[in-house]
C-alpha cells in the first residue's frame, strides 16, 4: 500500500475517533462516572448493540491509528529493509490481535457467555 | 588535546579578540572529535569564514573547510556555529555577541575532516526528485514563443528556486537526526518548486518518487529548516504545499 494512502487512513482513523469518543464520553456521562463503571452496567452496554457497534468502531479506529503511529515512531528510530518489514508485519499482527480481542469480549456479552 | 593560540602583532586600534574554538576530527585517524581553541582578532565586518581562514594561515593550516564564493551564493561554508547551522561566511563575529564562537560540522552529514562533510546524500536525494522541468514539447518549433507564466504563477514557487543546496535545512531536521533514509527537507522543498511550476508537467512522477515510509510523510513539520534557511526559503512550509497535492487539496 502506498504511505499517502496509509497516512491518509491515519488520519482520517483520527478524526474518526475524535468524534466518536466525544459521543462515548458524552454517553458516560448519561450517569455517575462510578456507576458506568460497574460490571452490570458494561454489560448493558455491550449488549446494547447500536453502542456496541460504535464501541467496536472506536476499538478499530484507535487500534489502526494507534498501531500505525507505533510503525512510523519505530521505523523512523532505525532503518533497514529487514527491519521495516519485520516493524510493518508486527505491528499489522498487533492491530488485528487486538481488535480480535476487544471484539471477542463483545461478542462472547452478547452470545451470553459471559 | 586543546590548543591556543594567538596573534600578537599588527593589531588594529580597533579589533577586538575572540576565542574561536574549532572541532577537530578526522575519521581516517582519530576515535573521537575534540575542541581546538584560537584566540583570533575581528572587526565588525569580520566574518566566522574570515576568522577560520585567519587560524589556517596563521596557527594550523591543517584545519579543513570547504568555502568558495564568500557571499553566500555557492553553499559551501554551511557550519555549526554557536550551536545554530550557519553559513560560516553570511555570519559576523560581532552578530554573535559572544566572547567565545564555536564552530562544528553540520550535523546529519558524514565528517570528511574537521568542518568539511560529505554531501553525497544531499546531491542524490536532490537528483532523485528530477530538478529540471519536464515536459514532452522542450524542443521549441518555429513561430513558438517561451513558455510565458503570469506574475501569480511565478510567486508560487519562485522563493524555492532560492535555494543554494547548503545543506543548513538537512542539518536542522530533526528527523533526519534518526532517520538516516528520509528523503530530507531540502529535496522536498524542490520537489514542491517543481511541481508548483505551472510550465512542469512531471509531477505525477515526482509525487510518486516522495510517497514512501521515508518520504515526505516523515515530516513532524518543527520548522527548523525554515528558520536556518539563509536564502529566505521556507521548506517546511513547501513540504505541506506538497502535502496537499498528496491529500488531493491542490491539483
């Protein structure tokens, strides 16, 4: 892929999640900060799927803006054909493990599992 | 090892004297860079260049510095001077208002010895992004006039043809402090004077040539090599005119 289209991803993935964590914290504050903390309460949520669709939106948004910002930090750091692959591969392999993870404790919520 | 040195004769009712202290390091011989301190006499229109050719033909004419025009045209004398990058002979001694005036290699480039480095990486990078306009009809028929461009056309590039290649912007680059591939700012400021030339008709080529993990994305935009640029060019503000291109803002 092309670095424009990357930084044009990183940025727009920022944006995104600017505007989405404000109607996150904007929803937290629908009730006591300590209450929308407690187990039961992150279950309603979970299994409340239009948030928990935008909770799985700000989890993918932060993971590909969040992995991708690591990818520049480390390749800037040091240089080498071997090492940039090994840094863009792993830090690929870090975002969908833990947009796997994150959306795994989603999904188990609402199929009951948990 | 320091050393000092100073002239004690012929000197001029109205000269005053600094310590000029020299970084002196030759990869070939030495395992690390060391301070070399000369007490030199200046006037107020005594130039640093002036200063280090003094100290090569009075005290060391071992001390090696690359310099050829004395105007600030050629590029050559680019320097660390007082911790600034500095054209060595666009700088007056009595502008620095110090007693003591220390000079280094520019950072970010290869040491040959002492103030003189390698430029190599400059030029090529220079090279890389086609620094000429590139057109299919350069061969001019008959009854053809110049390629003509309107006063507004010309101002948006015509600072960035300022640039005299001194390195200074490279050398100021934080970027380029770690990341030894970036393409670098001086490159990037003439990829820009290219593409924003309306006779140019190259830069689909030349935006695809900066668009990798060490090209012009690798900017954090801190501006430095605008503020040591001695021609007035301002390259980081060509490299987010480039970056519009990139993004689709500016066609």
């Amino acid at each position: 892929m092309r670095e424009s289209t990357i930084m044009k991803i990183h940025y727009g993935t920022a944006l995104a999640a600017v505007a989405l964590v404000a109607v996150h914290i904007l929803m937290r504050l629908t009730q006591g900060f300590a209450e929308s903390l407690e187990y039961e309460s992150v279950l309603a949520n979970y299994k409340f799927i239009p948030y928990a669709i935008m909770l799985e939106l700000i989890l993918i948004l932060l993971a590909v803006h969040g992995f991708n910002g690591l990818r520049v930090i480390l390749i800037e750091l040091k240089q080498g054909r071997i090492y940039e692959k090994a840094v863009s591969y792993g830090c690929l392999a870090a975002m969908i493990g833990l947009i796997a993870y994150g959306s795994r404790t989603i999904i188990m919520t609402n199929m009951g599992l948990v | 090892m320091a050393q000092v040195s100073s002239i004690s004769n012929e000197q001029s009712p109205t000269a005053k004297s600094i310590t000029l202290k020299i970084l002196r390091y030759n990869p070939k011989h030495d395992e690390s860079s060391q301070f070399m301190e000369f007490d030199v006499q200046y006037e107020k229109w005594t130039t640093v260049l002036d200063v280090i050719l003094d100290v090569k033909k009075y005290f060391d004419h071992s001390v090696a510095v690359r310099y050829s025009c004395r105007q600030a045209t050629c590029g050559s004398c680019g320097m660390i001077i007082n911790g600034k990058p500095k054209l060595a002979c666009f700088t007056k001694i009595s502008e620095l208002n110090s007693n003591v005036v220390t000079v280094e290699p520019m950072k970010n480039f290869p040491v040959i010895r002492d103030l003189a480095v390698k430029f190599e990486k400059l030029f090529d990078s220079h090279q890389k992004i086609k620094p000429y306009l590139i057109r299919d009809d350069t061969e001019l028929v008959s009854d053809e006039k110049e390629f003509l461009q309107t006063p507004k056309e010309v101002e948006q590039y015509i600072q960035f043809a300022n640039c005299i290649k001194c390195g200074l912007c490279n050398s100021a680059c934080p970027t380029m402090a770690t990341d030894s591939s970036f393409v670098g700012p001086q490159a990037l400021a003439q990829a820009y004077r290219y593409v924003a030339d309306s006779r140019d008709k190259g830069k689909d080529s030349r935006l695809k040539m900066i668009d990798d993990s060490h090209g012009i994305w690798r900017c954090h935009f801190a501006g430095s090599c605008s503020q040591v640029c001695p021609k007035g060019v301002d390259p980081a503000m060509g490299i987010q005119l480039l970056r519009g291109y990139m993004l689709g803002f500016s066609s």
